[in-house]
C-alpha cells in the first residue's frame, strides 16, 4: 500500500508542478498578450511581402516572356526546325490516338516545321501570354501548333527561342 500511495503522490507532485509551469506560461503571456498577437501580425506581413515579391518576379518573367514572343512573332521568315522532345513527342502523339480528327496529327506538323520552319504565334489572348509554335505558312485563323516548351532545344537554335522556352518553362501557366 505504500507503494501504491508512494506512486500516487510522486504522479500528484509531478501534475502540480506541471500545472503551476503552465499557469506560469500563460500569466507571463497574459502581462504582455500583444506579443503573441505582434509575432502573428509580423509573420503575416512577412507572407505578404514574400508573396508580392513573388507575384513582381513572376510578372516580370511575364513581360519579358510576351516581348520575346511579339519580336519572334514579327519575324519575315521562319526559323529553322529544331525538332520536338522526345517526352512531347510521346504525348502528342497519344493525343492524336485519343483525340483523332481534333487535333492536327503530329507527324503532319512535323513534316510542315520541316519544310516551311516555324513562326511564333499569339492565342487569342496576346496579353493572356497564350504563345504557339506553328509552322510558318500556317493561316493566323489556324490554331495549330505546339507550345514552346515542346521543342527541343539546340544549340545552334535562335538564342530568343532558347530564351522564350526557358522562360515558358519558368511561367508554366500561361497556356
């Protein structure tokens, strides 16, 4: 029994001691309560100017995406084919099997980069940053094409196109 009651008491003394450190903690964050409430406002203003300098970074990236994209649209003659990623390839060519007669088949586009190059071309929303690669003859009512990011880069490609596939890669969303 005096064990028991030994127990007992060492457990009551350890729960009083943690409940007088508790009691501790909260009249300590009771005399200053703005403190945890100015840690919490900081933290948030903290958010918020991370997010804006993020939002800045990804705009900037925006605008300098859609300068290169309308001097590349402007161009007079197409830029040579550089070919297609190899992922891409696979892909589009799935969605040619799942979506037959929707979509212009890739090997057709293909054959087109080949003998007439590429152009650069806007969506319908220019300002949406919504840019295509299509071959250069194709009418501007046609909406054929592959997204940048889709070709492959080489080394003896148009800097600006590296530059414009780079930048499509860093701004995913803009198709």
């Amino acid at each position: 029994m005096a064990n028991f009651e030994g127990g007992f008491m060492d457990a009551a003394k350890k729960a009083l001691e943690v409940k007088r450190k508790r009691e501790l903690e909260n009249s300590q964050s009771a005399e200053h309560p703005g403190d945890s409430a100015f840690a919490m406002l900081e933290n948030s203003v903290r958010e918020n100017e991370d997010l804006a300098r993020k939002k800045r970074e990804r705009e900037k990236i925006r605008i300098e995406f859609i300068a290169i994209a309308r001097e590349l649209s402007e161009l007079q003659e197409g830029l040579p084919f550089c070919g297609i990623d190899a992922d891409s390839y696979l892909k589009l060519k799935a969605d040619d099997e799942d979506f037959p007669g929707f979509v212009t088949p890739i090997d057709e586009l293909i054959a087109r980069f080949e003998k007439e190059g590429m152009k650069v071309v806007f969506g319908t929303d220019p300002l949406g940053s919504n840019v295509f690669i299509s071959p250069f003859e194709m009418a501007d009512n046609e909406y054929d094409g592959i997204k940048p990011e889709q070709l492959r880069i080489d080394e003896n490609m148009d800097e600006r196109l590296k530059k414009l596939i780079f930048l499509h890669k860093a701004f995913p969303r803009q198709n």
